[in-house]
C-alpha cells in the first residue's frame, strides 16, 4: 500500500503526544500512514493508538478504618470513565453503568451515588453520570495544514477540510475555521478548515 510520509510524521507526533516513547511511536505510525486511508481517519487512529499504548499508572489504594465487609467509596467525578473503574474496582466496589472500553477514555464523569466518603458494601454498585469532557477550539488559521492537525488533535478536536482533502503538499495553509478560535466545544467535535495555497487561491475540490 502506498506509504506517506507527511502523514508518518504527524501520526508520530500524535502517538508520542500520548507519553509513548520514540521508537515505539516510529513503529505504531506506520499503519496510520498508508493514503489510502482517509486524512482525517489517519489521525483518528494514530490517537487512538497512543491512547492505547501509553503507560499507565495504577494509583495505590488508600487504607481505611472500615469494618470486614464495608469500604468507602472514593470521590471519582472529574475522572475519565477509565480511571473511574479502577478506583472504584481498588474499593471493591462495581460501577453502574458499563461501557464499551473505546469510550472509556473519552468519557468524564460529572456526578456520583453514593457521593464521596459514604460506607458501602463490598460489591456494591456506584452510579455515576457521564459527560464528554470540552474543549477550547485554537486559533490555527495561517498555520499549515498539518500543523493545524496536530494543534487540533492535541486538543482532542478533528480538523477536516471544507471540501474534499487536498493532495498534503506543504503549500497549503488554513485561510478559516469554523468553530471560532476560543469557542468552547465537546472534545472530538469536528473542526471545518478552509484551506488556501500561497498564491492565496481558495481550495476547489
């Protein structure tokens, strides 16, 4: 499959974002660098694929003064759904409701039942509420393409050409955007780049 090297880079860059070393992210950037590939899947996966590659650290849990068979829940809003789970489960408790593990990270938790500090049962279920965390969109007209990518995925957004994607030359530089710069928006929301080439020709699909 043809191989592209523009998009190795960015993958690279996006993969190492992450906290994933550099030769590990050199080898995972090959796959999201084929051009068969649509652009904006491209950096899709290579942030999926830091994510779930990164190293985690598993938090010590701490020791309480409860009777045999009871625990306290832990305070878990404002943690991602993941984290949420692995305090919860170093409680001995269960979360309510179960989702699919590729949400796990993008997922936030707004509120919780029972609340912080409260006895439980062992194996008890703790409700929590969840919402996609938001973002600041920043402004990256006049910078390339690519680099506007990387700004943009670093911010948990996707920044999509506003016709169809152009050949990925390094003429081509961000002429608007839609959301605005500084509009606060639900991270993976999609960010619309109108492109132009330096003689200061709009892109034509």
């Amino acid at each position: 499959m043809p191989f592209d090297a523009t998009r190795f880079v960015v993958s690279r860059s996006l993969i190492e974002r992450e906290g994933v070393s550099q030769s590990d992210a050199t080898r995972l950037a090959i796959v999201p660098s084929i051009v068969q590939m649509p652009l904006v899947q491209s950096v899709v996966l290579a942030q999926a694929i830091g994510r779930r590659e990164a190293p985690t650290e598993t938090p010590a849990p701490s020791p309480t003064d409860t009777p045999q068979g009871q625990t306290l829940v832990p305070k878990v809003v404002g943690e991602k759904y993941a984290d949420a789970v692995k305090l919860l489960k170093l409680a001995h408790l269960q979360v309510e409701p179960e989702i699919a593990p590729e949400w796990a990270k993008t997922l936030e938790v707004s509120a919780q039942k029972p609340e912080e500090g409260v006895d439980a049962a062992v194996g008890d279920r703790v409700t929590v509420t969840l919402s996609s965390p938001k973002a600041e969109v920043p402004g990256v007209t006049d910078r390339t393409y690519f680099a506007a990518l990387v700004e943009l995925a670093d911010k948990g957004l996707c920044g999509v050409p506003h016709e169809r994607e152009p050949v990925p030359e390094s003429n081509w530089t961000v002429d608007a955007q839609e959301p605005a710069e500084g509009d606060e928006v639900l991270r993976g929301t999609t960010v619309t780049l109108t492109l132009a080439q330096d003689d200061g020709q709009d892109q034509r699909g």
